[in-house]
C-alpha cells in the first residue's frame, strides 16, 4: 500500500505534460514495470490512440478483437501473457463512469499476481483523474483523442460536452455524436447535484461554425439559468429569451430537458422541439411523448410548462436528435421509429456508456457508404434508483 501512496502522490505532483513520464518512473521502481503505455479512445470511439508527444506518433489499436479493447468495453482490468516470461496488465482509465481509455503495464510474468493488479487498477484511476485536470492546462491529451482533424464546429462542440459518461448509485449515462470529427448542431448537457439529476438534448439550426455558436449559446443559456436555482421550465424560457435577442426568430434550438428527483424518480420534462426519448421498462421499448412546445428562441417570450413523469429502478432512458430517426437509406427509406425500437432491444444487455455507439453503428449500417446529411446523437440513462429507498 505504501508504494500505490508513493505512484498517487507522485501523479498529484506532476506538470500536466509529464504525466505519463511520472507513472512509467514510478511503476518501474516501485512494481518493475517495463513498459508503460496511455491508450486514449478518440472522438469517434473507434480506436485507442497512444498517448504521444507529437510530432511522434504510433499505431491506434482497434477498439474490437483485443485485449485493450476488451478492457475498454468490460472496464475490468486483464492480464496478457507474452511469450518471453513477461505479461502485459490492460487497465481502464475511467473517472466517474467516463472512459477514458486504456493503461498498458508491461510486468515480469512473476511481478502480477491479483494484489498488484488490483493496485493497478487504482493507479489508472488516479491517472484518469489527473489526465482530467491536467486537460485545463496542456493539448496533449486532447491531441492524442484525434484519429484525423476536428473541423472548428466540431472542436467547439466537443469542448461544450460535459463527457461522454458518467455514473452515480442511482444512475449511468452515456452519450456519443456523429460524424465525430463534423459535427456542428447537435449537443448534450448533464449536471447532477445531491437531490437531482439534470439532462437536456439540443440540436441548433443550420450547419458548421453558425450551428455551434447557436448550440454553445443555448446550452450556455441553459446551464446560466440552472446554476442559478430555477426550475426547469424557467431555464428554458431564459434560454427562449437568450437566443431570441440575438437572432430574433431567424435561427432556434431544438431542446429536450430532464429534471430528476434521484430520491424518488419523479421528473419533470420540457419538450421544446425535435429530440424524442424512447423507454425500455421490462424489456418493452417504447415512446414517451411529451406535450410539444416551441423550440428556444423561436418566437418572443415563449411560455414553457413542465410536464411530469416517473422512472423506476431499471428503466432505460433514449434520447434522440432528429439525425437519428430521421436519417434516410440510399433508397430513401428513413431509419423510423420501429428501426429504433429494434436497436434498442438488442443493445439492451449492453451497459449505458457502450449503447449509443451501438446504435449509431446500426444507423451507419442502415445508411449505407454514403456521407451522413446530419449530426446524430444518443444518450441513454439507465436508472437503478437511490440504494435503501422503495
């Protein structure tokens, strides 16, 4: 236990670019380590690229048929022997439910039985955390996410997101945008504080730079008037009134907000436009339909009204941007609601962080080679419920 304190203050201690630099000195004396690499998932969540400083650059792993990608998808840590007496330890790197990536430890064959590899595992943690602060002050990571050149759309609409992921006892939620390295109207925001849980799909008007300004300003308006302690209603009428004064009903933002008592599952929902959300309860996937009101800043002085609904422990929550079911095939059959059920159905046993990127695979299966005509975005909630509350 004294050298995983000795690793952890070590990282705590490191500039931000010299992170990785720390943790292979630090493994290496204190567990033997031989090798260490940082696999990073990129945008599009097909691969793990290796964390490098450029212009050096190295071979991603696929995200499928082996052992990193393995351990991204499971989260559980995995020991791969070598041939010459040696192994390697694939550890995950998430922080709060969000993936990160993939530590790779090289080890002596004989230097990993269950309690290094489980001092391991805490490393990586602690790694990830630090890679998250450290994300404020150095490009490094963020350039090690890249498998090619985020347009500037996109890189203002990665920067707005709060993560791909996250988890709490009551619930986990994961969420995923494509194209990744084209997007430009479609957004995602979640906050949760001890009592609730916040979430709202955004999809602004138009395509490139003018969509994101108008999506970074919505979900800015929206996240303003939350911090700010008003309900849920009243934040989308504040952020009605942001984006109507500066586009005076020219442009307007398509909005679907949650409110979520983590006690109780009581919610409340504001439907403001195109997203829709799907449920799954007992294997039963279907729409929940809220009253329809005008998206953000389509008009002036909106009124919005809050309706209610519930969710029980082991609901899942969809959300869906317009790029989803209304995405077309070459023939022009659009993808449609039924198509999405079915998804839905079979990435039921998948864990929340994992379904949308299954979804959106089955979307660019069904669309076929041919260029995507809109962003698309899932987010899937599933909801277990506050421990010891009926």
């Amino acid at each position: 236990m004294e050298r995983l304190t000795a690793v952890g203050r070590a990282l705590r201690a490191a500039a931000p670019p010299h992170l990785l630099d720390v943790v292979r000195r630090e493994l290496a004396a204190h567990y033997g380590a031989t090798s260490v690499d940082l696999l990073m998932a990129d945008y599009g969540l097909t691969v793990l690229q290796p964390v490098t400083v450029l212009p050096q650059t190295s071979a991603p792993v696929p995200l499928h048929n082996n052992p990193p990608g393995r351990v991204f998808g499971s989260q559980q840590p995995l020991v791969e022997p070598r041939g010459d007496s040696s192994c390697l330890a694939h550890l995950p790197v998430t922080v709060h439910g969000d993936r990160l990536g993939v530590l790779s430890v090289g080890l002596p064959e004989d230097h990993c039985p269950p309690g290094v590899l489980a001092e391991l595992a805490e490393v990586a943690e602690t790694l990830g955390h630090e890679v998250v602060v450290a994300e404020r002050e150095t490009d490094l990571y963020l350039q090690a996410r890249r498998r090619s050149r985020l347009t500037l759309a996109a890189e203002m609409q990665w920067q707005l997101l709060p993560g791909r992921a996250a988890a709490r006892p009551e619930y986990a939620v994961g969420a995923q945008l494509e194209p990744a390295y084209h997007i430009y109207g479609d957004s995602f925001d979640w906050s949760s504080d001890a009592d609730r849980l916040t979430v709202a799909v955004v999809n602004g008007m138009g395509e490139g730079i003018e969509a994101s300004l108008l999506t970074n300003l919505a979900v800015n308006a929206l996240r303003n008037a939350r911090r700010g302690g008003v309900p849920l209603a009243d934040q989308a009428a504040l952020a009605d009134q942001a984006v109507y004064a500066q586009y005076r009903g020219e442009c307007h933002v398509s909005a679907l907000m949650l409110g979520i008592d983590l006690a109780t599952g009581r919610g409340q929902a504001v439907d403001a436009g195109s997203p829709r959300m799907l449920r799954c309860r007992n294997g039963v996937v279907e729409r929940v339909s809220f009253e329809e009101q005008f998206p953000l800043g389509m008009f002036e002085e909106s009124h919005y009204a809050a309706q209610e609904f519930r969710v029980e422990p082991g609901d899942r929550l969809i959300l869906v941007s317009d790029g989803v079911y209304a995405v077309a095939s070459r023939g022009g059959e659009p993808y449609g609601e039924r198509a999405l059920v079915r998804a839905i159905g079979a990435t039921r046993l998948l864990p929340a962080a994992e379904v949308p990127r299954a979804v959106l695979r089955e979307l660019a299966q069904h669309r076929g080679m041919h260029e995507p005509e809109d962003d698309a975005l899932v987010l899937c909630l599933d909801w277990y419920g506050r421990p010891g509350t009926s």
